[in-house]
C-alpha cells in the first residue's frame, strides 16, 4: 500500500487472543480510517487465519502465546509507514472523530499524544481493579497547557520521525517509559489532549492479567535496579513488597477522593491480587538486578 506523504495514520493494536472486545475496536477505528490509512492487528496466542470478509483491510499478524504487549507493538511497528501511527490494545474503544482529535493534537507540535481514558459502563468488578491500576490518573488531560512527560502506549499516538529515531529502544519491544523519556530528553514533546478520548472496555480474564502484570514487573524491578549501587539495591530487596503496599493504598486514595466509593468496593477483592502480583515481579527483579555487576 502506497502511503500518502502527510497526514496518513496506521494503527497497530495488540491484542491477546481473538476474544473480548477485540472486534469492537477494530471497527471503530476501521471506520474512520482513509484510504492510505492501514490497520495492523498483532494477536499472541490465537490460531492463524483471518478475520473474515469484515475485517479484510486489516493486517493480521499472529505471535507466540506468551509475547508481552510491548512486544506485541513492536512487531506491529516494524509494518507500518504513515506519518502518525496509532497504538492501542484491544480492549479499548476509541471515541467517534478519534482520528481527527489526534492529528489535530500532533499539529500542535507533539510528537505523542495521549488523551482521556474513562471506564465503560457495566464494567466487572476485575475490570475496574485494572482500570484503577493502570489508568486511573488519566481521567481528564491536565488543564492549560497539555504537556507532560510520559504517555500511556495503550492509548497513544506518535509521529513516525519520532519512532524513526526511537526505533533502537523498541525494536525488540515498545516499553513507552523508555521510549517517551528519550523523546522529551531529545527536545521532543509529549501531550494529553482533552479531545483524544477512549474508553476501556475491560474483558481482560484475570489470569492473563496476572501474569502480564508479572512479567512487567519482573523486568521494570530489574531495569530499574541494575545500574543502582549494590547498597541502594540490597536496601530496596530488604523491603520485601513495602513499595506494593504503598502503591495499593495509593490507588485507594485516589480513587476514594475522587468519589468512585461503590466503584472501588466492587474493585477491592481484585486490587490486592493485581497490585500483589506486580509487586512480587518488582521484588524478584530486583533481587536479580542484585545479582547483577553494575555498568
């Protein structure tokens, strides 16, 4: 597919399986896709084959079982040649006009963008444990200027020249800390803005989570830590899961002072298992980065 030289968008989701609400978020976005637009969809853990007729303009890509998202994205990244590429999930559903709020946005400057992430209606109760986990402090953009740091990949959009210079942090996954962080210290400039919205669908079975949430923990404790002292380390393995327990009792402040009482108690059986199991991850990384000569 030949692309046009501007203003063109692809759009790479990933996604676990060929279950929850997958299909749903491919029409929304196939809906306002243009003609040199593109879609590719990278599925871990689901038999080859396509989607069906419905779904014949999306690249399917199939992936082992047990790839993380950000490995996900990054084969996804490696297809596409737009100008502005979209990255999402597959349980997420992109409000109508999506596509012209985020070119809108990067026309302001940004090099990624973000927007609102607000939960769906009916959500279970493990549904909205992991909303408050991961997405609770993206409610709204940040008033006046919409600057900010760090994006959530999981809702988010980047112009190609900037993952062009970020290619060799992604290439073997697309971990947005690192790649947002090398962004903003190159000069570039990321935004959350008020017109970019998507809701989270949730659908997600609390076993993939889990061990999603693992993982990602496993490897954060362990970049976090191995370029540490060998004292700092040795200290923070010597808190056991301190830093999980803090980071539960966060998302229940924040979530209670922002008025989501009977929300929160349908959410709190889930919390303790997802939180617990991302501290746990962040611990044996840890104890590993102990192991580990520093640079």
């Amino acid at each position: 597919m030949v692309m046009s030289p501007s203003q063109s968008v692809s759009v790479v989701i990933a996604h676990h399986g060929l279950g929850g609400h997958l299909l749903e978020c491919l029409r929304a976005h196939l809906a306002e896709l243009e003609e040199d637009d593109e879609c590719v969809a990278v599925i871990a853990g689901a038999p080859s084959g396509d989607l069906g007729e419905e779904f014949a303009a999306v690249t399917l890509v199939h992936q082992p079982a047990d790839c993380l998202t950000p490995e996900l994205w990054s084969a996804g990244l490696r297809l596409v040649h737009a100008e502005f590429v979209r990255v999402t999930i597959g349980s997420f559903l992109p409000e109508q006009g999506w596509r012209a709020a985020m070119i809108s946005a990067h026309g302001k400057g940004a090099a990624g963008v973000s927007g609102p992430i607000r939960p769906a209606t009916g959500l279970r109760g493990q549904d909205l444990a992991i909303f408050f986990q991961r997405y609770r402090q993206y409610g709204s953009a940040p008033p006046g200027d919409s600057r900010v740091h760090d994006i959530p990949a999981d809702h988010a959009s980047y112009s190609s020249a900037c993952l062009k210079t970020s290619r060799p942090l992604w290439e073997q996954g697309f971990w947005e800390l690192e790649v947002n962080a090398f962004l903003v210290q190159s000069g570039a400039h990321l935004a959350r803005d008020p017109g970019f919205i998507a809701h989270y669908l949730g659908g997600e079975s609390a076993g993939s989570f889990m061990r999603q949430r693992f993982r990602h923990g496993l490897r954060h404790g362990s970049e976090r830590m191995v370029h540490r002292s060998f004292l700092y380390r040795a200290a923070f393995v010597a808190t056991l899961f301190l830093p999980g327990t803090v980071f539960g009792l966060k998302i229940v402040r924040d979530v209670w002072a922002g008025g989501d009482h009977l929300k929160l108690l349908r959410a709190l059986p889930w919390l303790p298992l997802f939180v617990g199991t991302w501290a746990i991850g962040e611990w044996l990384g840890a104890c590993r980065a102990l192991l580990t000569r520093r640079d």
